[in-house]
C-alpha cells in the first residue's frame, strides 16, 4: 500500500488516461479504494515514456522543473500533440 517507485511510476507514464493512476505521494490507500491502482510488475518500460503528453519537452533537470510552473511556458495544454495519445500501449 505504500507509493514505493515500482508502483507509482506507473503514474509518470506520458499518455493521458494510461498514467492517471497511482497518485499517492506516500500511500497508494486512497487508489486501491477510488479504483485509479494500477501495478503491473511484468511491464518493464523505458524512461522515454515517462513525461507528459501536453508538454513533451518538460525539463528533465530538478531546478528546472522547479522553475518552470512559474515560467510563461509553464501551462499544459489542454490537448496532446498528434500522436502522443498512446492509444496502442497497454498497462
């Protein structure tokens, strides 16, 4: 039940709907009950599908990442670039 990282990456998957999962910061209680867990220990996959899908060039470094809610670019988008929906991927 704790948001260790094997559970809660799933989270930072890039792809709207995929990633809305798993948001517990230090448990995953409140997932398992609202029915947002997802775990699947088999689905290895790499760090280029991590991130967002309305920013996909989000800054990867920690002050710039720290900055960038206050920069004018800071705003997601309410729509995904072509392509990046991940409608093929499965969880």
């Amino acid at each position: 039940m704790l948001a260790l990282n094997e559970g809660h990456r799933f989270h930072h998957l890039k792809w709207a709907g995929i990633g809305d999962v798993n948001f517990g910061l230090f448990t995953l209680i409140w997932d398992h009950l609202l029915g947002t867990f997802s775990y699947d220990p088999t689905r290895p996959f790499p760090s280029d599908q991590l991130g967002m899908a309305a920013k996909p060039d989000y800054p990867t470094g920690y002050l710039a990442q720290l900055a960038e809610p206050f920069r004018a670019s800071g705003a997601c988008s309410s729509s995904a670039p072509a392509g990046e929906h991940g409608d093929s991927v499965t969880v």
